[in-house]
C-alpha cells in the first residue's frame, strides 16, 4: 500500500509538489496524470526515498519514506524514466546482480530470474549486452530488473514511455498481472488512453497539485465530459487561463489521447 498525505516538494522559490494526498491499495493500479512538468516524477521519486519531502508524510508497505527509507526500498520495485542500464551486462548479469544487492539467496536469485524470463519473454535476447538491446527490450529487462525481489509495490515513472504499441501492451498487460497478483502498483503518464483501460483510480496533477483524484468514470462524470482529454483540460482549465483558451477551440472529442 502507498499513502501520501498533504506531500510537498520545493525547489528554491518552485513548488514542484504542493500537498497532493493519495492512497494505493493492494490489488489496484493507481495512474499519476498530467502534462510534463506537472510534478509527476518529483512526487514519484519522494516515494522512492530518492528526494526528502518538504512538507507533509508519505508511506510505503506501511514504512514512512524519511523515517524507514531502507525498508521501503526492501519493499518496492522502482522503474526511473531512464532505464539505466550497464550497457556491457546481458539482461540475466543484471538480474542475477540486483537479486545479489536485494540479498537474495542464490538458489531464489536463480529461480527468479527464470519466473521473470518467462514473463517478459527475455529468452531470445537474455545473454545479449544490453547495449545491443532494442528500446522496448530494455525497457522490459529495466522492468523486470525492478521486480528481481518480488516487491509489495510497485512505482514506475512512464513505464511505455517511446514504446511502440506491441511493446507497449505487452508492458500494461505485466502491470495487470501483478495486480492479480496484489501488488499495489503506482505509475505516471501523459498517455490518457493507458489510463483509461489500465488504473483502478487516476490522480491528475498540474503545477504540483492534484486536481482530482477518483476514477475514470467519476471524472467524466465530475467534469461533465465524454473523453478522458476533454476531463482533463477542463480540470486544467479552470486553474489555467492557457487550457481554458485551448479547450474554447477543440470539438467535443479528441483524436489523440494525450495530455
């Protein structure tokens, strides 16, 4: 489970994350919309123990995140927007590397990686230095790396990011076994029509705040609108005056799905 309670995040005189609470329940996908710069990532990775929050109280598994860093990381898998690969290590080197630092046993470290070979279909590219690897290869090698130790949780910061569609669906289809799996699983996205067919529940974020919180049907009920894009530029709309005059201009529904 992930709660996030009044978080906050500034930079300098910026408020990258202002106060946004949500919660993340086992057995459900929770989507973390909105355009770049909207505080997604920052909010993601104070999760992820990687920035201390300014303000307010977020937990993970039950750990806080400033408190119990180390268990958090114990019990989360986290995917960053850059897969951050060692380009000389083949997929299986990499795994059997992070189930080495997760202090796994060999035997579990062995038997992982082949339930996660399995599962993304590494096998064709497995032993091949990932700096040979295709963007959506990495891409599952990254995931899968995430989910070497079987974590209660997991936070992927745009997971389909530059993915084709193939790759892609292969991607939400892991997201939605791990779900029937129990994993509370948190992801961020611009992508509108992922969140849609994919999340339990969606938060949509705008200049560090969350708008709404609730799910797909309730937004488009709250905001009156028949698309998930339309919903979430009335939602900007009425906090920025540059939404308001865009959505003045666009037809009752949109051809592309993105924010």
């Amino acid at each position: 489970m992930i709660t996030a309670n009044e978080l906050s995040r500034s930079f300098a005189d910026v408020d990258a994350v202002s106060g946004i609470s949500f919660h993340v329940e086992p057995g459900t996908i929770y989507g973390l919309l909105g355009p770049n710069g909207a505080g997604k990532t920052t909010a993601l990775r104070i999760l992820a123990t990687l920035l201390r929050p300014t303000g307010g109280q977020a937990t993970v598994a039950g750990f806080d995140v400033v408190e119990n860093p180390v268990e958090v990381r114990r019990n989360l898998g986290y995917l960053t927007g850059d897969t951050g690969l060692y380009q000389r290590l083949t997929p299986v080197e990499i795994l059997r590397y992070f189930g080495n630092l997760h202090g796994m046993a060999p035997q579990r470290i062995t038997a992982r990686i082949a339930e996660l070979t399995a599962a993304f279909q590494l096998g064709e590219f497995a032993t091949r230095r990932c700096g040979k690897l295709s963007t959506g290869q990495r891409q599952r090698t990254s995931i899968a790396r995430a989910m070497i130790h079987d974590p209660a949780v997991l936070i992927l910061d745009e997971p389909t990011n530059g993915l084709d569609i193939l790759s892609s669906q292969f991607i939400l289809q892991i997201l939605r076994a791990e779900r029937t799996r129990g994993k509370a699983v948190l992801f961020s996205t611009h992508i509108l029509s992922e969140a849609e067919l994919l999340c339990d529940r969606i938060g949509l974020l705008h200049r560090g705040r969350l708008l709404f919180e609730g799910s797909v049907a309730e937004i488009l009920h709250h905001y009156e609108c028949p698309s998930l894009p339309l919903a979430m530029l009335k939602a900007i709309a009425a906090v920025d005056p540059e939404a308001k005059a865009l959505i003045e201009t666009q037809p009752k529904s949109l051809p592309e799905p993105h924010l």
